[in-house]
C-alpha cells in the first residue's frame, strides 16, 4: 500500500513500490526523478528505457490517489443527463437498464485510452491530434470557440434553475446564472488543480448521497431492476437505448480526464495502474447514478404515468413530484443535489476545457512537428503538472470566453445559424475522439507496450461506431 498521502499540490500522492528507492520530491509533489524519466518518454524507444528505470516502476494502485476519475465523473454527469435518464424510467421502466451498464463500460474504455495516451507518450491529446494532419486543428479551433459560446449560456442557466426554486422570492433566473457563472470564473482563476479536486469531490459527495437517498425513499423493485440487465428492445426505445449508452457523461470532458491525470502529477507509465484504478471508480460512480435516476424515474413517473419537461427544466418538475409525495425536505434536499450536479458541470468545464485551450495555443505557438514525438524539452504533460497551463493567459482568456460573452444569450433568443452550428460540432466531438484514439493508439506514436490489444480495439470501434448513429441522430433533429 502507498505510504503517505497526497501532498496537496496535484502531485503524486504517496510513494513507490517498497524496493524502488526513496525519492527527491519536488515542488509540484512530483519526484524529481520522475521529472528527469518523463523527459524520456516521448517516443516508443524511449519509453521502453524509462519502463526500466527505478522512478518509472509502477505504483501500487490504492484509493488514496483517486482524483482525477472523480472529477471527470462530476463534470461529465450534467443536469440535461439526468433528465434524459428520468425520461427513459418513466417511459420503458427497469427495461433499458441492461443499456445503462453497456455505457458504462464503454466510457471506461474511452477514459482509460485518453489517460493511457498520456501516461504512455509524455504528450498530451491535442498534440497527438495535431500529429494525425492539420484538420484535427482546424475542427477543434471551431469546435472549442462555438461549443464554448453556446455551452457557457447552457451551464450557467442550468445551475441557475435549482436555487431560483430554493429561493423563488430572490433574483431571477438570469440574475442567478450570471452569479454561478462569475463564482465559477472566480473560483477557477485563482485555485489550482488540487483545491479544484477536493471542491469537485465534495459536489460528487452531494450528488451521490442525494440520488441515492432518493432512489431508497421510491422503493426500488430489485426483481424488476435485475429483470433489466436482460437485453431487450421495447418498441420505440431505440434512441432511449442509444442515448443510455451514449449519453450520460459523454462529453469533451472525456478528453479532459488525460489533462486531469497530467494535473494530478501523474506524467509517465509508472501510473498506468493508479490510473486504471481511477478511471473504474469514475465510471462505476456514473452508472449508480444512472441505475438511481432509472430506478426514480421507473417507480415515481412510470407508474404514475407522470411526464416531465424535457432539458434541465424537468429536475425542477421532479422536485415538485417528490414534494407532493415525501414532503418539502425531501424535494428542497433533491434540489441542492440539482445544484451540485450542474455547478460540478459548470466549474468542471471551466477548468479542463480551459485547460485544453491552454495546451492547444502553447502547440500552436511553438509550432513543432505534425507527426513523431515531442522535441526534446517539450513534453506536454510535465508543463500541465507543473500548473504553467493553469497560470496561462490562454487558459484565463478561454475562462473568460465561457464567462462573459455567453451572457448575451441568456438575455437573447441564440442565434438560429449559432444553434445550427454548436450541434454540428458537439455531435461530432465523440465520434471524432473515439476515432482518433483508435489511430494513435494502433500507432508507432504510442510506444509498443501500450499499444491497443483486441479488447481495447473492440470497445474502442464499437464506441466509435455508437457515436457514429448517435452523431447522425443528432444532426437530423437540429432545426436546420
């Protein structure tokens, strides 16, 4: 078992292996020898050599250094998520619950290639985007600016919605989701990776216990529940099933969980275990919290045949649901777990998509190769544990842009071709990451080892695949 605990920095929490020596720790809470081997593994032969290494031998994995996988888990998991859950329950009951488990494995296949890529190569995501041709850049350029307009004004009013129902006599919807979104910013600008996990940590702590006490106080039917897990189809719940599997904490932020791991101060293959370990919890989490909005949404609507407004709006109508059936303190809790879920989002979003922007102008500025390791002296992810992203003006100016100018789309009807535009790109987003993932990860970009076996290959293209529908579903129902 590790020996100590996190040292609060971001860094790596406890020490190696007995047998692997002591090290020289360094002020970001990584060792020093551990900086010195990730220089080293940019390249497949390089990263051969820094395998046998003493600092590069592999950790124990322990619940002591779960992190990242919690955040990823918080900020993938949004309101609308939720509600499109509840919606599947209350329609087709425990049946769909076989779909909810499949989602699950396959958002541990996607996260573990993400973390795997950076823990294996030294690089991050977008430089080995930028490795497979310029379009990778030019996508994510246009996705990362439009999806960042429209989805500030989105998160800002979804963790708006629960507090104007807490306090309805107080300011209005727009007025609240100004504050979250300033507090958000605020928050985010002066903290670093380390407090941003632990406040990430409680929100999930919030939403976990809320959901669950919920889904206990409906009375879940266990025969019914295990009777799900049966694969079927009921007519008309294809897109349900789909979106199941699909949905639920399927966003950019899979991307940002490599960045998560970089900031945490795990930058080498030495890790590799800890953050497998990591990338379960955060999956397992997010399918409970399917299973409990299934269960809520299968024995409080289904059986009463009751409907809820589809988006964030239907978390306020299940509050009303439960106060007519438990009382005022069971539906005021439900709403502060509301909160929790979309303020998570919110600030989730905040940090690691800065963060990729961060990283993505630093690539762009130092130009630098289109395929083939990092130069030397130019590895991404020690500059991401370092903190220097997180102190960027890029990373503060994309803050900025998810703060302020989608303020004027709380106050204006969006724009019909921006709508147009930022479903496009978001329904392109996952089918683009699985994709590229199954590229660099079949490559000589990914040092031998590491490489994808069959059953990384198979979870990867039938994500791939799965995105793929959901992307063209997607794109018709855009009010062109």
């Amino acid at each position: 078992m590790a020996g100590t605990t996190d040292t609060g920095l971001g860094g790596g929490a406890g020490t190696e292996d007995p047998g692997a020596g002591s090290d020289r720790t360094t002020g970001s809470g990584r060792t020093a020898d551990d900086a010195a081997a990730t220089g080293d593994v940019t390249g497949a032969a390089t990263g051969a050599a820094a395998v046998a290494s003493p600092s590069s031998r592999p950790r124990k994995s322990s619940w002591t250094y779960i992190g990242p996988g919690i955040v990823v888990a918080a900020t993938g998991v949004g309101a609308g998520d939720l509600v499109a859950t509840l919606i599947a329950g209350s329609k087709f009951g425990y049946t769909l619950l076989w779909a909810a488990v499949i989602g699950c494995v396959v958002k541990i296949s996607l996260a573990e290639a993400t973390g795997r890529w950076h823990l294996a190569t030294g690089r991050t995501l977008f430089d080995g985007w930028r490795s497979l041709g310029r379009w990778t850049t030019v996508y994510f350029a246009i996705y990362v600016v439009v999806w960042g307009f429209v989805y500030g004004a989105t998160a800002m009013s979804a963790s708006a919605l629960p507090v104007v129902a807490l306090f309805p006599d107080g300011p209005g919807l727009k007025t609240w989701a100004v504050v979250t979104g300033v507090v958000g910013l605020v928050f985010v600008w002066f903290n670093r990776y380390a407090v941003f996990e632990k406040v990430m940590t409680a929100l999930i702590g919030v939403m976990f216990v809320v959901v669950m006490y919920v889904a206990i106080r409906v009375a879940p039917d266990l025969g019914g529940a295990f009777a799900g897990l049966l694969p079927v189809l009921p007519d008309g719940s294809l897109l349900y099933t789909l979106g199941l599997i699909g949905g639920v904490g399927g966003t950019i932020t899979m991307a940002a969980y490599g960045y998560w791991v970089n900031a945490k101060g795990w930058t080498n293959s030495s890790w590799m275990k800890v953050m497998r370990l990591d990338n379960r919890v955060a999956y397992v989490t997010t399918g409970l919290f399917v299973v409990a909005m299934l269960v809520i949404g299968a024995e409080l609507l289904h059986s009463s045949n009751i409907a809820l407004t589809s988006g964030d709006r239907g978390l306020v109508d299940l509050g009303g649901v439960l106060e007519d059936r438990f009382g005022p303190a069971t539906a005021k809790l439900f709403l502060v777990g509301f909160f929790a879920t979309s303020f998570s989002s919110l600030i989730g979003v905040w940090h690691g998509v800065s963060l990729m922007f961060a990283d993505f102008v630093d690539r762009i500025r130092r130009g630098g190769t289109d395929a083939g390791p990092a130069p030397d002296g130019d590895a991404g992810a020690e500059e991401v544990a370092s903190g220097a992203r997180e102190r960027s003006p890029a990373f503060r100016g994309y803050l900025l842009w998810l703060t302020f100018p989608p303020i004027a789309l709380l106050f204006l009807n969006e724009p019909f071709g921006l709508v147009v535009a930022y479903g496009v790109l978001g329904a392109f987003f996952m089918p683009f990451l699985a994709l590229t993932l199954i590229w660099l990860l079949n490559s000589s970009r990914t040092p031998a080892e590491w490489r994808n076996g069959l059953l990384s290959n198979v979870m990867l293209a039938a994500a791939g695949l799965l995105f793929v529908v959901l992307c063209v579903q997607q794109v018709r129902e855009i009010p062109w």
